[in-house]
C-alpha cells in the first residue's frame, strides 16, 4: 500500500493558497475572453483559463480540499478592464504569472507536477505580452501632456486664488472658467503640433490631451463645490490631496503598461505640481495682504 505523502503546515497553506488563487484566475481569464475583440485573442486567454482551472485540480489532489475562487478579485479585475483598459489588466496578469512562476519554486521539490505548472506559467506570460497592442498606448504621450498641464497650471491658479477670493464658489467658478478655456487652448495647441509633426492621427491625440486636461480640472474643482464658501481652506488641502492622488493613480498606470519604475517618475511629478501650487498660494497670500484684497 503507497504511503500518502505529508507536508508541514507552511507547505500546506502554500498549497491551498496557490489552489485559490488558480482557480480565480482561471474564472478571471474565462471573462477577459469573451471580452477581447478578435478570436485569437479569445482562444489564447480560454486555454490559459483551461490550464489555470487544470492547475487547481492538481493542487486539489494533495489539499483533499474543495475552494472557492476571490470573486471580489474576479469582479475587481472585470471593473479594471473596462475602467483602465485591456493593456493594463494584460499587463497586471503577466506580473501575476510571474510572480507565481517565484512562488511556486518554493514547492519543486516536494511536489512533482509543480515543474510542468512553471512551465505553463512561464508559457502564459509570453502569450500575455504577445497579446499586448492597446491604441490608447499610442497616446499616453498625449494623455501625460494633458494631465501634467491641468495638473500644474490648475493647481497653481486655484490655490492662488484660494486666498484672493476666499470663497469655495468663487474658486471653483473661476477654476472652471480657466479649466475649461484652458482644456480648448491645449487641445488645438497639440492638434497643431502633431499635424506640423505630420501625425496623421493629430485629431486622437489632440482629443485624448483636451480629456485627460478636463477630467483634472473636474477632480481638482471638485472640492471647490461641495464644501460650503467659508471653508475654503479645507478645499484646498483636499485639491492638494486629489492631486496628490491622479499623480499616484496616473503614474501607476503608465508604470504598469509600459513597464516603467513608478516611484521616480510619481515623485517627479508630485514634486513639480505641489512646488507650482505653493509658489501660487504663498504669490495670492502676499497679494492678499500687501494689497489689501478682500474680495470674499
């Protein structure tokens, strides 16, 4: 009679983890195919599905234990694709597999199917990167345009007039007349340039700078509007805040698509757009009280 194999505890919640976790991806990559837009596509993310799903039934027979996939990562990933776009979830998955492919050497030696499940791993990152060819990667260019103007200009204006005006209403509407000015000017300003340059998709990449722009300028006004006109200098630490924020969340993006270092290029940009509103908020103070301006 064949002894039944033991493990030690650690190996064991390795084990159930690693069961979890394929059989999520497995309902994740089952999603993500009959969402891609051409059948090849399809057909590779269905059979990574049918490997992962595969795996889970490996690890099942030495857990002799029965698991439920994460479903809040498997509606989290479902929100991701339509939010932040196919590259980046692709890419989030490649970094998953590869991160599973280090993990899973943990276990080489004690389990002998784990050498083939590397190998499949291994295979579904290349299939993964194969697949990657996104066109709004074609215009991150023009999105970082975009959102790094708003970014400083706005966060300038506004928390130079945060004093001045002393006044969330009057902020928030002068932010928006700005905002929105501004949001036409850059957009026909990168039109312009990218037709010089003889893009031929001048007029996506001027739409993609003039939304990235207004959507900041939205973010940033935003706490000009809800909170009351008194209170305007909680406004301001919650714009400093939001921008603070649509760096971090924008930075990580790019890092993630691109394959990019994320905290050099946050820090830089946190860094330029937080040093600009502190020269315009020290500028509209000094205005403030050298010239006696009260138009609150």
């Amino acid at each position: 009679m064949k002894k039944e194999q033991t493990f030690s505890s650690s190996s064991k919640k390795l084990m159930l983890m690693f069961q979890k976790d394929e059989i999520t991806s497995s309902h994740i990559y089952s999603y993500f195919a009959s969402k891609v837009k051409t059948k090849k596509e399809a057909s590779t993310l269905s059979k990574i599905a049918q490997d992962e799903a595969a795996h889970a039934k490996v690890w099942e027979q030495y857990t002799k234990q029965e698991v439920k996939p994460n479903m809040f990562k498997v509606w989290l990933y479902r929100v991701l694709i339509y939010v932040l776009g196919y590259t980046f979830v692709i890419k989030l998955l490649e970094v998953h597999e590869y991160d599973g492919i280090n993990a899973l050497k943990q276990l080489e030696t004690e389990i002998k199917e784990v050498k083939s499940i590397i190998k499949d791993e291994k295979a579904h990152e290349k299939k993964l990167v194969d697949m990657l060819d996104e066109e709004r990667l074609n215009y991150v260019g023009a999105m970082v345009l975009g959102l790094n103007d708003a970014l400083v200009e706005l966060t300038g204006t506004i928390a130079g007039m945060t004093f001045v005006l002393a006044n969330t209403t009057l902020i928030a509407f002068a932010g928006i007349i700005t905002g929105v000015s501004a949001t036409l000017s850059m957009a026909a300003s990168n039109y312009l340039a990218e037709r010089a340059d003889g893009n031929p998709n001048a007029l996506k990449a001027s739409i993609y700078t003039g939304i990235a722009y207004l959507v900041t300028v939205i973010c940033l006004v935003m706490p000009y509007l809800l909170l009351p006109t008194n209170m305007y200098v909680t406004a301001l630490a919650c714009m400093i805040a939001v921008v603070v924020f649509l760096v971090f969340i924008f930075n990580y993006y790019i890092g993630v698509v691109k394959s990019e270092p994320f905290l050099p290029k946050f820090a830089e940009m946190a860094g330029i757009s937080l040093s600009v509103a502190l020269i315009a908020f020290l500028i509209g103070w000094g205005a403030k009280v050298f010239f006696n301006l009260d138009l609150g």
